[in-house]
C-alpha cells in the first residue's frame, strides 16, 4: 500500500479521460491516469475507430458490386471476415500503439487497474491510494438493454456485433439511431437481410425531419426493412435463431437481435455514492462547467448526461484541464457540437434544427434553404443523392446545419465554423469553395441564404 500525488487524478482512460490528462500536463500538471483495461476506451477499441474499419469494409463491397455502372470489371464474391477482422484489427492496435506513445512521452503516469473514489481527492487503485488536488471522472458508458430484455446468446450488443466472425443472413436491430443504423448498413452491404424496430416515428430521430425522411427513403431503396413507431416487447432465442414480438403483435425472425438502445453511464461502484457525488440514473450531475456537487471533483464523457460522442468528449477533458488551470475557457453547448451518423448515406449536422431554430427564435424569424445534391457535380460522380440543409436567423446568424448524402460527413468541419463562430450567410457569401467538391453544395446553400444563389434556383 503506497500513496502517490498528483496535480490531476483521472478516472479513465477513453476519450475523454486521456484528452484531460494530455492537456493538463501541457499546462504544466502532474497528472496521474487510471485506466483499468486500455487507454482509448470504448471510442478505439470498440466504438468510433472499429465501427468505421467495418463500415469502410462494406463500402468496399458495395463499390465492387456496382463497379460496372462506373465502367469498371469487378466482380463482388464475398466477404472474407477474418481478413475483415484483422484490418480492423491493425487499425485499432496501430492507434493504440501511437496514444500509448503519446501519452508517455508527454510523461503521464498511467496506473493501471480499477479505481474506486474514496474521498473528494483520493482514488484507491488495488489499495494504493492515488491524491489528486483535482480528481476528474471519465469512467465511460456501457451497452444498455430494455427492461425484461436480457442480453445473451443471440441477443447482443455492438461489442458482440464488432466480433462476430460470421456475416448473419438475417439479422433484427433494436433501434434506429447511430449505433443500430451504422451496423443495419454494414450487414446490409455485406448482403445480409436487415429490419430495424425503432420506437419513434423516424430512423435517426434526432435529426432534423427532412433528414430523417431522406435517411427512411435511401435505406428502403437500399432494400433495409424498418419499422417505426412500434415497441418491442419480447424476444425468445433457441439454437437456430431469435424470434422478436413487437407490441403490434408482428413477429420477426432473425439470426441474431443486435440491441442499440443506447447507452448507460459506467458509474456502478465508483464510489460516487459513499463521497456523495450527486447523479442521476448512474450519469454525474455537473454545473455547465463540468464540475461536479463536490469541490475539486469534475466530470467529462459520456457519464455526464448530454450528447455521447468522442470528440464532446475530448472537448470537455480539455475544458476542464484549463478550467483546473484557471484559464476560462468557453463552454460549447451540446446543440453546437458536430453530429455524424456513418453509414450509406450519412448524415452530418450541427445546431438547430428547422422545427428547433423555429421554436427557440419565432417562427417568422428563421429563413432555411434546402439544396439537392442533384446539382452537385462531385455528388453526381460519386453517384450519391441528398441534401444540405442550411438554418439561419433572419437578418442573423446560421444557426444549423443538416446534411445527408454519401461523405458528407466530411463537410461538418466547414458547418460547425460557421453555426460555433456565429457567422452570417452573407460572411461567407464572399469566400470560395473549390471546384468539384461536395463542399460547394454547402458553399451554394450559404449565397442561396444570402440571396445570391449562383447555380440554385
Ligand atoms: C459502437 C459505437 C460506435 C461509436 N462511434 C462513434 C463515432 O463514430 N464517433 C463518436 O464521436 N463517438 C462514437 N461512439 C461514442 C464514443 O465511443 C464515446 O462517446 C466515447 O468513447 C466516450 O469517451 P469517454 O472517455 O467518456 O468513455 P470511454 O471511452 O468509455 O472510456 C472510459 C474508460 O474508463 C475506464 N474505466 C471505467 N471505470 C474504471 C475504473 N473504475 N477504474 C479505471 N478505469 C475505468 C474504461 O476501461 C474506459 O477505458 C461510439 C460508441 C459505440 C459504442
């Protein structure tokens, strides 16, 4: 039993937790990281970087499939899934590898093993305690399930589903935003039979409802079954398959039953309880400064209730490092921080959505323009359809941007600049965007909001 101190004491090593140690000790701290399994997280072992090796993968089988409308011969025979698993797999360890690196160099002290808070500065690592001036909570999120819906067997979590050393032929997704969408478009590509259930009335609902009706449209031409509005209500499981009641009556049977339904806080056991961090269902309560009930006590990531993306993540570790450093910093609301859905097509957004811009700055008061990618001569190229979505104040500020189509997600950099600087249509009126590019599209909403469309109408 030793005691080690430190400026900064870290609970977890993903996203959010490594981001806080890298920028503390920029800023001249002593930073001690716990991390009980591998740094990075969930984020890149088995959430964003996997998901996307798996995702590049099918898009890989779906170019090879279509390579003929492009004039090229090829010919799609499968998918080798092993071969698959260890592309993803040299992604992943490469990555990791390289943090790591970083992380040492940068002279953290990582201390591995699982930490439990014993007081407002003290975390206890297999009896060792570990004194941090400043303790900081990043513990991460874990798979959800519903209520009477047990996990297991054929019912699995995106963990499970990252794993699979097979392609299922038919396959049930339990939920229709990012995680359930993302997995339906790999199957998908990779010639499985998909049906998602989504309870709410659309497929990505929180997205604004012009996307979503786009996103609903592309994946029924992609031949991707969903239902919405309906509920789950059970599932039974046997040797060959799952079959999934909805409480419509409607059965579905499938191989497997890939359960997305979000994602709680990993906060069990932490000690929050016994030195009296508030929660609320597991997720720490902060002020909008990431600082908990309890003083010297912060939290970042997906434990603190909000949006649960890898780069608010890193945003809200280097927030709070300079927040600990006293250099008050600027808190980004969660409606201004970038949202991408990766599939085939993806959706890129930022801000207010029209309905949302509508409510919040009176209905007569928001103008949006919609542009087609029909007339974007990259997007034409690339044999991709959707939209740019571009909401703004009247004699204001853009205030969202909605994107769908193939790589738009690509183009979200450009629109969280303009909706997080606050800029107006006509600031970026004058400024060039390079031909052809998607990016034009998002170029043209722009002069169309300022009046001055050059190829809409
Ligand atoms: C399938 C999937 C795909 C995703 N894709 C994307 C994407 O494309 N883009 C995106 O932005 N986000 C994506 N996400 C979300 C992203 O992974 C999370 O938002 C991000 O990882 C959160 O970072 P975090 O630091 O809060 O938690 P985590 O990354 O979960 O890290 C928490 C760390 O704390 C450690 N830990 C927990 N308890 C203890 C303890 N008691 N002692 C010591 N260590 C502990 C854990 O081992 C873990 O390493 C995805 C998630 C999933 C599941």
């Amino acid at each position: 039993m030793s005691d080690q101190n430190f400026d900064v004491v870290i609970l977890g090593g993903g996203s959010g937790g490594y981001a806080a140690a890298l920028r503390a000790v920029q800023l001249g701290f002593t930073v001690g990281l716990i991390e009980k399994n591998k740094l990075g997280g969930t984020c890149l072992h088995v959430g964003c970087i996997p998901t996307k090796a798996l995702l590049h993968a099918a898009e890989v089988a779906d170019v090879a499939r279509d390579s003929a409308k492009f004039g090229v011969k090829a010919t799609f025979e499968g998918v080798d899934i092993a071969a698959v698993t260890a592309y993803r797999q040299e992604v992943v360890t490469s990555k990791f590898k390289g943090l790591t690196g970083l992380v040492k160099m940068r002279g953290i002290t990582v201390i591995q093993g699982e930490g439990k808070l014993v007081s407002p500065t003290t975390v206890e690592v297999a009896g060792d305690r570990i004194i941090g001036k400043n303790v900081i909570l990043a513990t991460g999120s874990y798979s959800r399930s519903l209520p009477g819906l047990e996990l297991g067997g054929r019912v699995i979590t995106s963990e499970q589903a990252l794993e699979l050393d097979f392609v299922p032929k038919k396959v049930a997704v339990l939920g229709g935003g990012v995680i359930g969408v993302e997995f339906s478009s790999v199957w998908k590509s990779w010639g499985a039979d998909v049906t998602i259930i989504e309870a709410l009335p659309h497929l990505v609902p929180n997205e604004d409802e012009s996307v979503s009706k786009q996103f609903e449209r592309a994946y029924r031409k992609r031949g991707i079954n969903f239902k919405l509005g309906v509920r789950f209500q059970s599932v039974t499981q046997d040797a060959h398959g799952v079959v999934v009641t909805l409480e419509n009556g409607e059965t579905i049977e499938a191989e497997l039953l890939l359960v997305a339904v979000g994602r709680g806080a990993a906060t069990a056991g932490i000690g929050l309880e016994e030195v009296g961090v508030k929660t609320d269902r597991g997720f720490v309560l902060t002020n909008e400064r990431l600082a908990t009930n309890i003083p010297g006590v912060y939290a970042v990531g997906d434990i603190v209730p909000g949006l649960q993306l890898a780069h608010r993540g890193f945003q809200q570790g280097v927030f709070v490092a300079e927040e600990i450093a006293g250099l008050n910093p600027i808190v980004i609301e969660d409606a201004n921080i970038p949202k991408v859905t990766y599939s085939d097509p993806e959706v890129a957004s930022i801000g207010l959505s029209e309905a949302k811009a509508r409510e919040v700055h009176g209905n007569d008061n928001v103008s949006t323009y919609d542009l087609s990618l029909a007339g974007n001569g990259k997007s034409h190229i690339l044999g991709t359809s959707g939209s740019v979505k571009v909401v703004r104040v009247n004699d204001g500020p853009v205030v969202g941007v909605h994107m769908i189509g193939a790589r738009v997600g690509e183009l979200i950099g450009e629109a969280q600049l303009a909706v997080n600087w606050e800029a107006y249509p006509e600031d970026i009126a004058p400024l060039l965007h390079a031909h052809p590019t998607q990016n034009e599209a998002l170029g043209e909403a722009f002069l169309a909001l300022a009046g001055k469309p050059l190829h809409a109408v």
